[in-house]
C-alpha cells in the first residue's frame, strides 16, 4: 500500500520495481499540503516543531480525522530490511484549517533507547479520511 491507500498491489511482485514505481507517481502527485517542520534532540527524545499550510480544497478537522504525523526511522538492518521505525507520533487538527489557513504543531516522541542517532532520519506528513474512503497522504517531506 502507498500513499494511505490510492495504490495497492498484492501477491507475489517484482517488489523493488513495482514499489519503486508506486512511490515514484505518488511523489508525482501535487502536494495538497505545505509542510515546514524542523526537528531537534531533547535528552533522549525527538521534538518537532511544524507549520502546515493547507493547500487542498478540503478543510482539515477533527470530522474528517485530520492528523500531522512525524516518523524516525534509523539506518540500521533488521530481518529483511536496512531501516527501522524507532518512533511514529501524531497530533489531531481539532481546529478546522481552512483551505489556505496555516497552524502549527509540536509533536515530541517518547525516549529512543538504544539507536545511533547519526543514523535517524525524520519524515513529518498529514492526512485525513474523506467521507467513505481510505486517507489520501496530502503532503510528506523527509528533513
């Protein structure tokens, strides 16, 4: 599944290059979201600050389930893969952000033990469920 949902593709594939082409029309699509985020090291946790723009014709709210994500993954390899999810947070948009109103958020992950934190990298993101549908990703940036 990519994209929460506008692409999915089961059974047995040619995985790096279908996958590889799923992403790449993802990132083809517009971005219905202008998100500037940056992030620092508190102790051992992860706090990031986020300023999202609402590009879409869509007012984001609590109806329609509207979130601002932050992921951490680190570079390291475990079972099949070279990278982990050590931490995923999120904070409702309670308060409707009309098309073209801006707000921001701060999103702080619980302590990350145990990682090389040379080796994180950090993706800030939003989505929402529009009525009887999966969410469509608006908007994610890697930092």
């Amino acid at each position: 599944m990519v994209d929460s949902g506008n692409q999915i593709t089961h059974g047995y594939e040619d995985f790096y290059n279908v996958y590889k082409a799923m992403v790449d029309t993802a990132l083809a699509r517009p971005a219905q979201a202008d998100i500037t985020a940056t992030w620092q090291r508190v102790g051992d946790k992860v706090r990031f600050d986020v300023r999202l723009t609402n590009l879409s014709l869509v007012t984001l709210s609590s109806s329609n389930s509207a979130t601002v994500h932050a992921i951490v993954y680190e570079d390291v390899h475990v079972a099949d893969t070279d990278r982990f999810v050590r931490a995923a947070v999120f904070s409702d948009i309670t308060s409707s952000l009309a098309p073209g109103a801006t707000a921001s958020f701060v999103l702080e992950t619980a302590d990350l033990s145990e990682v090389n934190w040379d080796k994180l990298h950090f993706i800030v993101l939003a989505d929402y469920y529009p009525g009887g549908h999966l969410p469509p990703m608006i908007c994610s940036r890697p930092l």
